[in-house]
C-alpha cells in the first residue's frame, strides 16, 4: 500500500511540473502573439500560443517517454524544427505580383518553437529572456527603422483621371522623383473617370514625396493614398 501512494506522489509531483512547464509555455507565446495580433499579422495570438505549448508538450514527451522506454531524449524533440519549418513556410504569402508577405511571423513562430523548448527542458529563466528579447526586437526595431528611413515600405495609392494611358504617363513622370516605378498597376473604367490602383516602394520620406506629387498634379483629378501593403 505505500508503495502504491509513493508511486501516486510521484506521479502527481511529475504532473505538477508538466502543468506548469504548459501554462508558462502558454503565457510566453502568448505574450508574443499578443504583439502579433495588434499588428493584424497573419500569425497572431492563437497561433503563436498554441505552437509555444506544442513545442513544450513534444519537448515533456521526448523526455518522460524516453525515460519510460528507454529511447533516445531528443528523438520527438528534434523533429519539431521541420515541423515548424513547414507552418512557417505557410505563413509566407505571394501576392500583388513580386510582393512577399509575412516573413517576419515564419521567423516568430520558428523562435516561439523555441521558446517552447526551452520551457518544456525547464530552462524557464532563459525562455523569458527569450521572450523579452523578442518581443524588444518586434516593438522596437520596426520603429527604429521607420524612424530613420531605412526600411522600404510599399504603399498603394488609387488616382481618377480622363484616360488610363494619361494616368499612367503622369504617375510614371511623378515618381521619377524618387527613381521609382508603378508596381501591380489595376486599372477601372467608370462612366465619369478612370481609377488607376498601383503600388510604390520607397521609404516613409520617398512615399510622402510622392503622396505630395501625387496630390499637386493637374492632371490627375484625384488622389487616395489606401495605406501601406504589409511586407515586415
């Protein structure tokens, strides 16, 4: 009988640290996908959450299955990386031509993973540096960059004028300003005008240069600036 209750406190001491091990993989890649939500990324709160917690759990179950069987620790654990490899890649969007999205959330949800490691390996203080470090980099470098004009945004801008091909001489003369080109040029006829859609690379003082272009031409006779394609 008190083997059976030593065997019960054991069982029950090993739970108690698996659970708690879960519930900080939890708040930490929540934490980080909290960031991503605000910023409307396509990996946000729910996705970096639960990648933390699945990587944790593989991690907890490498180990205690191991130990069970007798195998090898790191089997279940190592093929995390490819596992998240491969979600990441599906974060990674094409579309309006060239444009790229979501490189930045792959790169999360691969560190995430990580993170998740680490605290299912119970190296909880270097998974809060972790994720203190990520969540600086995420908050910061991307306004540092703004803030010194080193990082090439793409916005879109839709103008009305009498003609498409009139329009598009007009906008391709304007953004000589900044050497820059008409990118996934769309085109609608309306019985009044034509609207004209395209996009343009530059950083945030090449895209105000060209909004202010935009909007003191004569030819065009209006000018919408829709906001900025998300590349991170």
């Amino acid at each position: 009988m008190q083997h059976m209750l030593d065997i019960l406190r054991l069982e029950m001491s090993s739970a108690g640290i698996s659970l708690l091990r879960l519930g900080v993989a939890a708040l930490l890649g929540g934490a980080i996908g909290l960031e991503r939500e605000i910023k409307h990324r396509p990996a946000g709160l729910r996705t970096n959450l639960f990648i933390c917690v699945g990587a944790a759990m593989f991690t907890l179950l490498s180990n205690q299955l191991a130990v069970e069987f007798i195998g090898d620790h790191t089997r279940i654990a190592a093929q995390i990386i490819p596992g998240i490899g491969f979600i990441g890649a599906g974060s990674i969007l094409h579309n309006r031509g060239d444009l790229v999205t979501g490189i930045t959330s792959a790169a999360t949800l691969f560190v995430v993973a990580s993170v998740g490691m680490a605290v299912g390996g119970g190296l909880y203080l270097t998974a809060f540096f972790a994720t203190v470090l990520i969540l600086i980099c995420l908050f910061l470098l991307g306004k540092a960059e703004r803030r010194f004009n080193i990082k090439l945004l793409v916005n879109t801008y839709e103008v009305t004028g009498s003609s498409p091909e009139v329009i598009n001489a007009e906008v391709n003369l304007l953004l000589e300003c900044i050497h820059a080109m008409a990118q996934d040029v769309q085109v609608a006829a309306t019985p009044r005008h034509v609207r004209v859609q395209f996009d343009v690379e530059g950083t945030r003082n090449e895209q105000a240069e060209v909004l202010r272009a935009l909007q003191k031409s004569s030819v065009l006779e209006s000018v919408v600036p829709l906001g900025p394609v998300q590349t991170e």
